[in-house]
C-alpha cells in the first residue's frame, strides 16, 4: 500500500522549560521510532526526534529541509497530540508469511463462513484494550468485530480476502447491497 501513511507515534505534552516533549511510540521496540527518518504530521510538516530519556524527545521541524530545533516549552505546548507518521512504502516487510501490518487490512473484502459476502474492513480501531476491525456493508450500518482468532479465523493478505465469524451477539443479517460489492469484484 505505497503512499498511504501508517501512524508510528504521537507527540504530547511538554517536558521541562527547554522544548522537550513526551512521545508515545507505536514501533515493537519504541526508541526505534526515530529510526525511520522524518516523520510527517500526515499533511505538509515533518519532524525529526532525537531520544533525551525514555519517552522523552527533542523535536525538530524541518523547514524547507533544514531543522529548527523547539527550544521553549510555548512552542513544545503547540505540538501536544500531533500524530506522527510515515509512509507504508518506507516500512520493511512483514518478516514471515502470515505476518502483516493492520493497515493492510483496510479496503480487503470480507466474507462469513459460508463464503458470502459481507464487507470491505473500512477501518482498523485500536483503542489499547484489542484490536476491532469495522466492516463498511453497502446497506446498514457498519459490523464491528473483534480481531481475534474466533472472530477473525481467516486472514489472507496474498488472496486479498478476510473470514469474519462475528460473536452470537452480534447480528449480521445478509442484506442485498451484498451484491454490489460482489459484482465489484468480479469485475
């Protein structure tokens, strides 16, 4: 998926008077975030970490490619929450088979168990308490499932197709608008 960002990190608040700030990583190994280069707000700025502590950055924004290091705790203040990301493209791949990033999910088309169609993954929420992937349905609201082996037994990124077997308590009546996406795909 080249060209479409995938969130590493978001900046929060201060840290001290000099313009250091609290970064919460999304990396597997989290001093690993500045790794990757600059990092893009998702629009046009970009900003370049350098760890001082643990979860503790000093942040540079790169203006017309030079850095300009934030030096006061005001300028720190006006970069609270900002999300830092970097392009799919830049990432190294999945190291095994049936590994995958969850930003590859998005758009796949999903299916139940008897093999009709019941989606497209429109969204990957995660929220700290597990992961749910929300299925866009042509007619009805959106289906949201857990990502788990009971709910999702069926991942398969090389065949562009997903499996959802949805809890009991979640109802997925077979609607007509199914077959809009069928035909999509088929096509």
């Amino acid at each position: 998926m080249p060209g479409s960002p995938i969130q590493l990190g978001v900046i929060g608040r201060p840290h001290g008077v000099r313009g250091l700030v609290r970064v919460t990583s999304h990396t597997a190994d989290p001093a690993a975030l500045t790794a990757y280069g600059p990092l893009s707000d998702g629009g046009k700025r970009q900003f370049v970490l350098r760890w001082k502590g643990e979860g503790i950055a000093e942040v540079a924004e790169l203006v017309d490619g030079v850095p300009v290091k934030i030096a006061d705790r005001t300028a720190a203040e006006k970069l609270t929450n900002i999300r830092l990301f970097i392009d799919r493209a830049a990432l190294p791949p999945p190291e095994e088979a049936d590994e995958f990033y969850l930003a590859d999910l998005i758009g796949l088309p999903t299916y139940d168990e008897s093999g009709a169609i019941v989606g497209s993954v429109g969204t990957v929420h995660d929220y700290g308490a597990g992961v749910s992937l929300e299925i866009v349905r042509p007619a009805g609201a959106p289906l949201v499932v857990p990502f788990t082996q009971a709910c999702v037994p069926v991942v398969d990124i090389q065949g562009g197709r997903i499996v959802v077997a949805p809890p009991d308590e979640i109802e997925v009546s077979p609607d007509e608008g199914a077959r809009g996406i069928e035909d999509a795909l088929a096509s």
